[in-house]
C-alpha cells in the first residue's frame, strides 16, 4: 500500500498522464471501429481495381476464389457501391459509439431506459424505427428490387377495389366491373407495374442510408466547429461563427437545383448536399453547450492544473455535451427526410432509385382512382417522422432533465 501525503489535484502531471495515454492506448470502441474499417476499405479497393462497372462486386469475388455456383445458390450476389461502403462505415460507428456504450455503462443505460419508457408514445415508436432499421438493412436480401411491368399496372392493394378498366390485367378476382385486391400485391403496384411493398421496403435502406451518412457527416462538422469555436474564443470563435452564418443563409434548394441540372439527380449528391450545408445549426447548437460547460468548475480546475486543449475538449468537453447533441441529431434527422420527399416530390429527386419521396411523385396524378400510390408512402413516412420526434423528445427527457425541467418551469431531478 501506498504511503505518504496524499496527491493533490493541483499537483497532477498531466504531461506524464497524457504521455501514458497516448500511443497505441486506444479504446476498445475504436479497436472494434478500426477492425471493421480495415476489411471494408480492402474490398472498396478490390472493386476499384478488379470489379467492372457492369460487373456485380461479390459474383466476381465468386468467380476469383472458385465459388461461383457456391455464391449463387446461396444468393451472395450483391453490388456494393461507393453509397454502400460509407453506409456500412456509418453503421459501424453508431454501433460502437452509441450502442456499444449503452453495454459498457450498464447504470446510466437502466436509468435512461427506466426515463424514456414513462413516455410510452416513444416506446411505441421505438419499435415502428426498429422495422424500419431491421427492414432497412435486410428486407432487399428477400425482397427483389420493383421492376416495371406495364400490364400489372394500377393493381389495388389487398382489400381494395379498382374499376377494372383502369388495370391491363386485373391480378386477383373481377366482380361486376371491379378489380379485387390480391396478397400477390400486398400494397397494390404503381401505375407502371411496380410493386409498393418492394418500392417501400427499399424506400427504407434509402432512409436509412440518408439519416445515418448525413447525420455522421453534419455531426463531424458540426461537433468539430462548435467546439472548436466556443473553447478558443477570441477571432476564431468570430471567424467560425460568421462563416456557420453564411452556411446558414446559403441558398441551397438553388444550389441543389443547379448542381441537378449539371450532373444529374443522385441519392449520394443528396447526402453530400445535406451534410455540407446542413451543420450551422448543429454547430451553433454544440457552441451554446460547449461554451456552459467550459465555464463549470471542474473544467477551470482542470485547466488551471496545466492539462492540454486538446485533453479538456476530449475528455470533459465533449463528453458532457454527447448527450444532448445526441438528441438534437435525433431531432434534426426528419428534416432530411422531409427535405428528400419534396425534391422528389418537386422531380428533382435521385432518377432509378426507389424512394418513399420518389413514390409519392409518382402517383400524385392518379390520385384520384388510385390514392393507395401516393397514401400508403406517405403513411409509411408520417409515421417514420412522428416516430422520430417522440423518440427525439423523449430521449431529451431522459439524458437531460435540466432541460426538461426548465421546459416545464420546475427544477431537474433526478439523475444516474
């Protein structure tokens, strides 16, 4: 056992603290994230190198490693695209940096679940986003990509009825002049014959693909400047600032429209846009919970102890301001959605990629004798929004009851 005086705070080596914490003394988080990426990124450059573009990525990885048939009958016979990567890169750091977490800090994660499920709206809409998630990720492993099909045209969902002179064919049974609904077609078929529960279950790895990638990105920038801006003060902290607001007034529908009519309509355009105009209020939002934190004690003690920027921003700062960026990401993740519909909904959205936006373009002129086109995704995406914003709230609640408190004009309690 140690003896002698105790050590006193002011009397820390930080130099010596951050010597041993620095090298090769990574978290386990970024071990996992780092052994997820190194794959991922050898078979990005595989498919840069040896895969065509006509070619799908794992039928010629079948065909190198003399598993063609073995991957076929097995079904392995996905494209991956630059889209794909960055999404599963995505997924890797949510499930490391935000789920992981939750496991490792059993405490905190049974009192924020014991908070947020007294909101059971959010609960409910817990488990619609998990469909959706699980949906997202692996319903196009079994449901096949919609194809056109002109005489399955205007096919009423199961349970519904059409005049049967508007379908080419009528699928299910014909009484009286009326096309019935078929199980063949659980959500009827678009006007050109694509299936909706195809267009809709891909709609989903589309959604999902956008919240995660320009969520990550918007919060990379976002975090970055914030903090960046509130914890140097002074002519950086002017200088960033004045530039989130020229980001914030930047007209970027014009600038979206414009690059449209350049290059061409693309989901990954949509993402990139997003992310790069989309950070200011996050940043703003960081700079106001940074700049209270900086002034908390334990922050100036901390810095009066000789401990570096770089350590009070990653170990205190940022820290204490997760939770409440976390929520506020939430929050902001229906605008993106919403903001994708209406480019579709306006045509400008991304040409051969079946989205939920995309779907509600599509039969806005047919509304009349066929509204099941146009009501079921924007059904599918209501509730996607709604569900948002009551799990959004109700984690505000949870992980910052000072906030909840002050909105209800009483003082916070509680606490893990």
């Amino acid at each position: 056992m140690a003896t002698g005086k105790p050590q006193r705070f002011d009397d820390v080596n930080w130099d010596q603290i951050e010597e041993e914490q620095s090298g090769f003394n990574i978290s386990i988080n970024t071990k996992l994230l780092i052994a997820v990426t190194i794959p991922v990124a050898v078979l990005g450059l595989y498919e840069v190198l040896r895969v065509g573009d006509r070619e799908a990525t794992f039928e010629e990885i079948g065909a190198d490693l003399g598993l063609e048939s073995q991957f076929e009958s097995l079904g392995i016979t996905w494209n991956l695209g630059g889209l794909d990567y960055m999404f599963i890169f995505t997924l890797a750091v949510f499930a490391f940096y935000m789920v992981l977490p939750l496991y490792q800090n059993p405490r905190k994660t049974k009192y924020y679940w014991r908070e947020f499920k007294r909101n059971r709206p959010a609960v409910v809409s817990l488990v619609w986003l998990g469909i959706v998630f699980v949906g997202g990720l692996i319903g196009p492993l079994f449901v096949s990509k919609p194809e056109a099909d002109l005489a399955e045209g205007y096919q009423p969902p199961a349970f519904w009825e059409i005049d049967n002179q508007y379908p080419i064919t009528c699928a299910g049974e014909v009484t009286d002049g009326i096309c019935q609904g078929t199980w063949e077609y659980p959500l009827g078929t678009t006007q050109a014959g694509e299936d909706i529960f195809a267009i809709v279950v891909h709609g989903m790895t589309v959604t999902l693909q956008l919240a995660f990638i320009t969520t990550l990105m918007v919060s990379l920038i976002g975090i970055s400047v914030g903090t960046l801006s509130a914890y140097r003060g002074g002519l950086v902290d002017e200088g960033l600032m004045r530039f989130t607001d020229i980001v914030l007034s930047f007209p970027t529908l014009i600038f979206f429209i414009l690059i449209v009519y350049i290059y061409g309509s693309s989901i990954p355009l949509l993402i990139f846009i997003f992310g790069v105009f989309s950070w200011g209020v996050m940043a703003r939002y960081v700079r106001s919970k940074s700049l209270a934190v900086s002034e908390d004690e334990y922050v100036k003690a901390v810095k009066i102890s000789g401990a570096s920027t770089f350590r009070i921003v990653r170990k205190h700062v940022v820290p204490n301001t997760a939770s409440s960026i976390i929520t506020a990401l939430t929050l902001a993740i229906p605008g993106f959605l919403l903001a994708e519909a209406q480019l579709a909904f306006l045509d400008l959205g991304a040409e051969g990629v079946p989205t939920w936006g995309g779907l509600l373009e599509s039969g806005f002129s047919s509304i009349t004798f066929a509204p099941w086109i146009t009501l079921i995704p924007g059904f599918v995406l209501f509730l996607t929004i709604l569900a948002l914003n009551f799990v959004g709230d109700a984690l505000l609640d949870a992980v910052n009851p000072k906030a909840a408190a002050e909105s209800e004009g009483g003082p916070a309690t509680g606490g893990p």
